[in-house]
C-alpha cells in the first residue's frame, strides 16, 4: 500500500549506516513507524524530511503485513526555522513532540491531536513565548488522550482553566500573582500526571515556569477528593 499524508517527525533516529527510523504523526494515518533509506548519505535527498518536527506531506509505503513503513519520497511545508534558532524554544518543540508520541497509540488518528501540535509549532515559530505554553498543552493533550479533569481543581479559578484550555497559547500572559500561583498549579497537576502514567520520565521534561522546589508545596494542597480523581485518570483500578 502507497499513500500520501501530511504529517510531524515526532522523533528520530539513525539506522545502519545512512538510514533513519522516524516516529511520524500524521494527519489521516495516527502515528506510526516509517525508514528513510540513505538519507545519511552526501546525496540524500529526504534527510530534510527526517529531521525533528519537520513538517511536511510524506509518501509512504507500507508493505502487506509489515509494522513499518518506507518513506519514499515527500515535500517539505514548514521546518521551522525561527524555533531551530532559539534553544528554548527548540526544546518546548521537542517536548511537545515527544509528549504526543508517549500519550499516543499507534495507527490511532486523531485529528485534535494533529491540530493541537501544528498550532502549537506555529505559536513557538512566530509567536512569544511564555511561561503558560508547556502546561497548557500538556492540559489540552490530556484532554484529547482521553485523560482530561472535567472542572478546575487547587482551587483553580473556573476563568483560569477555561484559558489555559481554549486561549491561543501565545496569548497566555499572566503577571496577576493569582494567575502565577493558579499557573504553578496547574504545572503540578500536568507533573503528577506524567509521573503517574509514563512508565518512564520524558526525555525532555524541563520546568520553564517555576522552580522545582513548589511542587512538593502544590502536591500537598491536593484534596483527599482531587487526589482520588487524578489517581482514577492514570490507574482506573486503584479506585
């Protein structure tokens, strides 16, 4: 089978001596596994292709009854440039990528999660950056993974969660000490979350807001009630 699909390089890695295997999120297709045959090599013509979040439409064949596919060819949309050229925000772009690899299964499409990451790769390319952007696509990744909170919890206000959810991210400023401590718990909730449901840490897991010694402070202000519900989100048999 030969198809044509858009799709975001959510990972990368060298095979043999001039290939690559790439971990590619695409738009109709979900996520799945594909080889970059010689890439590596001083003629490679897709090596572009491979790099990480790249974006681009990706040809791919996939043989009956195989687990992974072969890039055969493709055209770059967009590799973004202005994020490749600042550290932090190459490192938000490589989290938010490695963040929809690990909440997402294989061959399972879904077209929010395809959206949510080409916004968010948009709003670091062109956009500000601010301190909101990793809690607030944590959230809204948690949310469309099935594994979302239906109403604030830590005494969030009802407004607050509303624009950590729905604002362009971009947009989310706050300098109102409210709004940075209702931030700083929201950073904590998206870390007991992680902590609870990967097997492993994320690679990339860094705190761009504040700094680590709030947690154990916001972890301890969890209710007995919103403690059981985060717990019933990450291990439904353990309630």
């Amino acid at each position: 089978m030969i198809f044509t699909d858009s799709g975001i390089i959510l990972f990368r890695q060298e095979f043999r001596e001039a290939d690559r295997i790439v971990s590619l999120y695409t738009r109709e297709h979900g996520r799945i596994n594909a080889r970059l045959p010689g890439v590596m090599r001083p003629a490679g013509k897709l090596k572009a292709l491979s790099e990480p979040f790249a974006f681009g439409d990706y040809r791919i064949y996939v043989r009956r009854g195989g687990v992974i596919g072969t890039v055969t060819g493709g055209k770059i949309s967009n590799i973004f440039p202005n994020i490749r050229r600042n550290l932090k925000r190459t490192a938000l772009a490589m989290h938010f990528c490695e963040l929809v690899q690990r909440l997402t299964p294989l061959h399972q499409p879904s077209e929010g999660k395809f959206e949510l990451l080409c916004k968010a790769l948009t709003e670091l390319e062109y956009g500000e950056v601010n301190s909101a952007f990793q809690a607030a696509f944590t959230l809204r990744l948690m949310a469309l993974a099935g594994f979302g909170l239906d109403h604030p919890v830590l005494k969030i206000s009802p407004e607050f969660w509303r624009r950590i959810h729905e604002d362009e991210l971009s947009s989310l400023s706050f300098t109102e000490p409210e709004d940075l401590l209702s931030l700083s718990k929201c950073n904590s909730v998206c870390r007991r979350f992680l902590n609870r449901y990967l097997a492993y840490p994320l690679n990339t897991l860094r705190n761009f807001t504040l700094e680590h010694e709030t947690e154990e402070l916001f972890n301890a202000d969890l209710s007995a009630e919103e403690d059981e519900a985060l717990t019933a989100l990450t291990h439904p048999s353990a309630v």
